[in-house]
C-alpha cells in the first residue's frame, strides 16, 4: 500500500529480527517475501535526505552520505567510511530500521 | 570548488580527420589537458579485474593551459533575426495560443522583441498573469493562466491613442470546465521604443542572451499590424490555429510547418523566417488536436505546437580549446581527452576508426554511441526515487555525478524530466555528458572498457566503429569487417542501424551480441544536426510520462516505442529479446543438451563445464543487470541453438518482468526461474551467423583470474571462428 504521495505504508514491527538477520546473512540477492516488504519500504522514501555512498575510493572504499533535504541536491558526507560494501549496506540497514521503529537495532 | 568539463564535436573521428575538445573550468585558472588511448576501465582492484589503464598519445597540446568558465545557455526558444518590421514594432497585436507548464515560476516571455527599456512583447508576470510588456511596465488581466490548460492570448498596441487591450480565453477542448473570455483596457501606455534585438519567442532578449524562459506550449504565434478589437480578437481566438496568413499579418509563425526540422516558418508575405534554439520539442499534440489520430504526419495542422523548456540544451557552443588532426599511425580504438584541475578531473571520450577503405582487422567493436546518447546526464540514478528500490542496493555516487546537481543547465537524458516535469525527448552528446567516462559506475561505456581491455590482453587485431557511423554510413560502415561485435547494452537503435546489420548479415556477415536489452528502444537521430537522438516511449516505460497522441517522432516521422510494438523485436536481428532487469547480483548459465549439438562445437572448444559464467566483476556472474531470452512467438529462429540459461537470478528481477506495475514483488526465488539470459547461435542463409549471450554483464566475466575462465574462452573461441571466411551451412531443414 502507498499513501497519497507515494510513501509505502508497511508498519515495520521492532520484533521482526529475524529479518534484520536475514538480510544481514545475505544483503544482495533473493529475499523472503516479507524481507522484500521491508526492504521496499527502506528503499523507496523521498530522496530529499535519503542515504547514499559516496565512492571516496574508486570501487574500494565507500563513505555514508546523505542526500541534502532541499534540491539541487547536494552530498553531505556523514560517515563512516567502509571497506566493504556489504558493511556499508548493514549499516545503512540498520540507521533506516531505527528511523522506522524508533529503535535500535539489538543484534549481535 | 573546482570543477573542470568538456566535450567534443563528435564521437567518432577517422585518421586524418579533426575533432575539436571544448573545455571549461570553474574555480580554478589553469587545467592539465592529456590525449590518452583507453586500455581497460577503473573498476574494482585486482586480482580480477583488469587495472586501470590509458597511454598518453603525443600530442601539442597536452600539458597545462588557463581556462575560463564559458556557463551554459540552457533554454529554448525560437529566435526571428531583426528586421525592421519586428524591431520597430508600435501599434501592432501580439497573439498566440498557449498550455504554460510552470505559470507559477516567474515572469516568462511568450514572444516579443523586448530588450531591457525597449520594445514589447507578451508575457507570463510574477503572478501567473497574462500581460503585455512595454519597456519595464506590465499590462496584465485580473486572471492567472492556468497549468496544463490552452488559452489563446493576446495584446493590442495602439501606439497613437496610447491604449492597449489584453485578451485571454481558454480553448474549448473536451473539457466542461473551460474559463471564457477575459479582456482589460489600459490607458496611458508608454510607446512602445524599438528594439535592436531579434524578435523571440519562448524567451526575451538580454543583450545577446535569452532570459526569462517560457516553460510550455506556444502554436501560432502572430504579430499583426494594427490594434485588433474586442470582437475581432474573440473571432480570432474561435478561429483556432490553423488557416492561411492573417490578413493584417506582419508575421504569422505557422509551427505546424517543417516539425521536422529547426526552422519556423513565417506564413505572411513578409517571409520572417526563424530558427529553434536549443531544440524545443516538437511534433505534440495542439490545441485544436481531436483525439481522432495519433499521428502527426496525416494531421500536421493538429501537432502545430512547440514545447519550451528553460532546461532545453542541444550545444553549450563553448570555444574550441583544441583540435587535433588525428595523426596517421594511430591505431584504430578509445581514446580521451582527460581534463585534471586540482582534485577534479574530466574525460572526454572518443573513437578513431581507420582512413576510409583502409580497415585491416577482420574484426570491429561496434560501439553503442546512439545508447550512450539517449542516457547522456542520466540524472534520475541522482535524483530518481526509485533508483534504489529497483536496483536493490544504496545508490553509490561520486563527484562526476553530481556535476549534474552543480550545474542544473547540464540537461537530462530521455529517462528523465524536464524541470516543468515533461519528459526529455531529446538528448545531446553537444555537452559535458557525465557518465560518458571510463570511471564511475561501471555501466555503457565504462563497461563497455572492459571489452576493450579483453581484446588488448587478448592481442586480437580489431578496429571499432560506433552507432553514429552505422546509421550515417549504412551497411558500408562495416561491411569491410569478417565479424562485428557490439557493447554490453546496445539498447537504442534506428531503422537505418537495425537495417545495416541486417544486410550485414544477409551478407554473410557474422555479429556477435555481447549484451543485454540490446535493439529494443527505435531512436532517431536528427536529420540534420550532429549529435542528438530523439526517444519517445510509447508509454511503454513506467518513469515516462508520455502523452497520448505523441508517438511519432519529430526527427523522421516514425513510430516511436519499443521495436516490440514498432513490429520489429530483437529477436529477429539477435535470437533473443528483453526479459527482465536487476542490478542486486549476477548468476550463471546452465549449458543445455543443444550446446552438444556438432554445430556448436567450434564454441564450446575447451569448455567441459556444465555451469559456465558463474563468476564475474559484475555482482558475480555473467548474467545480469538487464537478461534476454530465447522466444520463438517474438521471431527468435526456430533453427537457432539455446546452447546455454541463466539461473537462480534475484526477486529484484521481478520487478522490471511484472512491468513494475507493483513496487513490493513477493516471489520467492525458485518462482522466478522462468526469468533467464540465454545464449543463442544461429546460422544465416548468406554464409554468416549470429551469436548471442542476452546479458549486459558478460564482459564483466571475461577478466575473471586474470582472463583465465570459462567466459572468455567462449568469446574467443567464437570471436576466432566468426572471422574465419568459411562460410557457415544453414543445418538441414531451415
């Protein structure tokens, strides 16, 4: 479901762990059906403010960056800086699970 | 901060031939210039990719130089030269009929010859308002124009009594909510004082430069001699667009005219004849347009219409900062120009082809320029909300990107739209194009170095040819070639393309596709300007908003959409046609009992695996990011080899095979093996044949343990057969 501006509505449950280890154990690639909701909500806010990575290395070295809340847009770099790009997709995972639920993410 | 940007005059340049680099710097006095050969893109670190490679050519004018900021003149319009008639413009009526797209943005000129203090014109105000101007004074009615919505306009001038009458009625088209006749007297208007500037429409004059860009639709643009009245401007608005020239016409633009070309023609005898500046669209649907046909070519007097946007770029005209004559000697390939200032640095890319009728390889790399052109500045990977949710990974970007963002007047590509939220039809090579580089995304070009790096370590003897000669030159742009081999994703292509390799292979000609998506977008290329293609989705895209009724293009005529729904698949030319996309990660292919088959020997040569390809630079495997399959009902030959498919791709595919009609695919994986890539062979009658792989990410593969794998072996192999003159045998019974 979309509300009238487009924004998915999905209400993203604190308790639904087993998801967030899901896509920990497998970032990139087929995803159960309701990690697919999740992710789709995740990946389909506005772009205004919206988390990117900025290639501060070329195809080696990625660093948080979010999108400026105003057009043109402009990258505000906000760390931290990953060697790894799974790294960097869990992190980004795991800042998006907050802003959704209102908690962090307990996970080991 | 710094930021250094170029282009050429063209993509493609013989030995022997010039080609000029346009160069501008922002923020900084002087920049490095360096003429390099491609050998391979920057992409991942080693061990399985190759390095990043370039030769610096010797060359004058490599080395550093003071540069300046040139800026770029974004915006269309349509511009008459100054004459007497339009610069000395007194009593007089301004008229036309208008759909303004963004009335809210500003003041934005409708036509006139105003400069500064002087002249007049018809304009949007501040507020949304039609008015007429006169030097710096503003005459407007009590109403705004609405968005989206045709009104005929006008202003009455007369100079001797100093009155003037400003005149809006919306145009009674299918709608029940049509706002009628709105007039205002003035008095006391100042007269109007002559211009020296050309006569605009869509735009005003500052000094040479156009400001104050009109956003939306202008047909039938007229300047009358004399002060029309009341009733005689209402005749007029019902009269609608069409029609001989007015009878009191100074100039009478008729739109509906040359829609194929840059030129506005003046019916009237006065003959005042313009030109578009920076390519506004046309052939769109008019305000008399009665929803009876759909293409422009029968009803031109409908598609009288021309669209103006303040983005509108075709040629940022910079001077020429270098021109080089390319030497003899130098060998056929990519080459750039690469531009370093401070920490930015710019390439330029380009490709020498051989003296005409001196090709020496057996082999060529047709390069996918008329791709790279209709994704030129795609800024919707910055600014698309989607981007990240079909992709199925955090959008990775770096400075070149957001040059787009820096400099907005940098344009879009025909994915994209306009600021007024239309749809980029055109787009232009005549401009930094940002992702046109060997860094960066790996993706068209940058991608696309990775074919090259394969045939330099390879050693293979080629030469490369691009979309732009293949449609310029026809079949004669490669026949001199035993095999032609294109880029990962040679997705754009016209008639005149698709026909040449045809012949090609009627010919005897062998092609080998080394991509995805390939021959599924009809493109035009102007008739007459360098550089530029025109796309028009059909509405066959879920990012464009295309408008019923404007699916021809403007450049040819032709219909527009996919070569699907022209009636002309893929399938036809490669064996295979566009499944489905996902960029999250890449599988291999699982060979089938056809790959056994004796005609496919020659490819497998070496080659024991079941599983090949399941391995790559590209997420993994090579096949991906956009797949094509084998499909009979869409005329893939029924003699042709599915040697080999693609297996266990992502529900991320799913969303481009549901026609992205749902954002949230729930398919588990194992639902989804019916989206595959598919390696094809086939035979023509000619003595030629066809070899296909269906995904963008082959090349992707061919490096993997240092060009040691099941991919490349297979490329070569088939690369080593196909230029092999020994004609192949359609297999009985074909």
């Amino acid at each position: 479901m979309r509300d009238r501006i487009g924004n998915l509505t999905i209400k993203i449950d604190p308790s639904w762990v087993d998801l967030a280890e899901e896509f920990r154990r497998k970032p990139f690639g087929g995803h159960t059906p309701a990690l697919q909701e999740l992710l789709a909500v995740m990946r389909s806010r506005p772009i205004e403010g919206r988390y990117f990575l900025w290639l501060s290395k070329p195809h080696s070295e990625w660093t948080l960056a979010k999108m400026s809340e105003t057009r043109p847009l402009k990258p505000i770099l906000v760390g931290p800086t990953f060697t790894s790009i799974e790294e960097a997709e869990w992190h980004v995972f795991k800042l998006r699970w907050e802003a959704l639920t209102g908690q962090q993410l307990e996970i080991s | 901060m710094i930021a250094i940007m170029g282009y050429a005059d063209r993509r493609s340049v013989r030995v022997g031939e010039l080609i000029q680099f346009k160069v501008s710097l922002d923020g900084a006095p002087v920049y490095k210039a360096t003429v390099v050969r491609l050998l391979s893109p920057q992409t991942f670190p080693a061990p399985h990719a190759p390095e990043f490679r370039f030769d610096p050519m010797p060359c004058p004018f490599n080395g550093e130089h003071r540069g300046q900021n040139h800026g770029i003149p974004a915006g269309s319009y349509a511009e008459i030269p100054a004459h007497p008639k339009l610069t000395r413009l007194t009593t007089c009526t301004l008229a036309a009929f208008v759909w303004p797209t963004t009335p809210d943005k500003g003041e934005q000129a409708i036509m006139g010859n105003g400069d500064g203090p002087a002249g007049l014109g018809l304009v949007i105000d501040a507020e949304g308002r039609l008015a007429l101007a006169v030097g710096a004074h503003r005459y407007a009615l009590p109403r705004k124009l609405r968005q989206r919505r045709w009104s005929f306009v006008a202003a009455a001038v007369d100079a001797a009594a100093g009155t003037a009458l400003v005149y809006a009625r919306e145009v009674e088209l299918f709608q029940f909510d049509v706002l009628g006749p709105l007039q205002q007297h003035f008095d006391r208007v100042p007269r109007p004082t002559p211009s020296e500037r050309p006569f605009r429409i869509g735009a005003q004059s500052d000094r040479a430069r156009a400001i104050r860009h009109y956003n939306g639709k202008i047909e039938r643009p007229r300047v009358l001699g004399r002060a029309l009245t009341y009733s005689e401007l209402d005749r007029l608005a019902l009269a609608g667009p069409t029609g001989p020239a007015h009878i009191d016409a100074i100039a009478d633009w008729d739109f509906a005219r040359d829609i194929s070309s840059e030129v506005v023609r003046d019916v009237s005898p006065n003959a005042l004849w313009g030109t578009t500046v920076n390519l506004p669209t046309r052939a769109l649907i008019g305000s008399n347009w009665r929803a009876e046909r759909h293409d422009w070519r029968a009803i031109p007097e409908q598609y009288g219409a021309i669209h103006f946007h303040d983005d509108d770029i075709y040629d940022c005209l910079w001077p020429t900062a270098f021109e080089l004559t390319i030497p003899d000697g130098w060998k056929s390939g990519a080459y750039a120009l690469r531009l370093e200032a401070g920490e930015c640095e710019y390439w330029v890319p380009f490709f020498v082809r051989p003296k005409k009728g001196q090709a020496k390889a057996r082999c060529a790399f047709l390069v996918p320029t008329c791709t790279y052109a209709a994704y030129a500045n795609f800024r919707s990977r910055v600014e698309g909300r989607w981007n990240e949710l079909y992709h199925g990974r955090v959008t990775v970007l770096d400075r070149t990107d957001f040059l787009m963002e820096e400099y907005p007047d940098l344009g879009s590509s025909t994915y994209d739209p306009h600021s007024d939220g239309s749809m980029t039809l055109y787009s232009s090579m005549l401009r930094p194009v940002t992702n046109y580089r060997p860094t960066g995304r790996i993706y068209k070009f940058c991608q696309d170095m990775f074919l090259i790096a394969w045939l330099e370590h390879a050693k293979i003897d080629y030469e490369v040819v691009t979309d732009d000669d293949l449609h310029d030159e026809g079949v004669d742009a490669i026949s001199d070639y035993a095999c032609v081999f294109t880029g990962s994703h040679p997705e754009y292509y016209t008639t005149r393309m698709l026909d040449a390799v045809e012949a090609f292979l009627r010919d005897g000609g062998r092609f080998m596709y080394l991509g995805g998506n390939g021959f599924y977008w009809q493109t035009a290329y102007h008739p007459t300007l360098p550089g530029v293609v025109e796309v028009r989705r059909g509405g066959q895209l879920f990012l464009a908003s295309d408008v019923v009724g404007e699916s021809n293009f403007s450049f040819t005529g032709e219909m527009a959409g996919s070569w699907n729904r022209v009636g002309r698949p893929p399938n036809l030319i490669c064996g295979v046609g566009f499944d489905t996309q996902g960029f999250d990660t890449c599988a291999g292919y699982r060979r089938s009992q056809a790959s056994r088959d004796p005609r496919a020997a020659f490819i497998f040569e070496g080659v024991d695996e079941e599983i090949v390809g399941d391995f790559g630079v590209l997420m993994g495997g090579a096949a991906g990011y956009e797949i094509d399959r084998y499909d009979v009902n869409f005329g893939s030959p029924r003699h042709a080899l599915l040697l080999a498919s693609s297996y266990g791709h992502s529900n991320i595919y799913d969303f481009a095979a549901l026609g992205f009609t749902d954002l949230v695919p729930k398919l588990n994986e194992g639902d989804l093996d019916p989206l595959r890539a598919d390696i094809v062979f086939f035979e023509t009658p000619g003595g030629g044949a066809v070899f296909s792989v269906g995904s963008i990410a082959w090349s992707g593969s061919l490096s993997w343990n240092n060009f040691d794998n099941n991919i490349e072996r297979i490329t070569r192999n088939v690369l080593k057969r196909f230029i092999d003159p020994t004609p192949f045998q359609m297999p009985d019974g074909a």
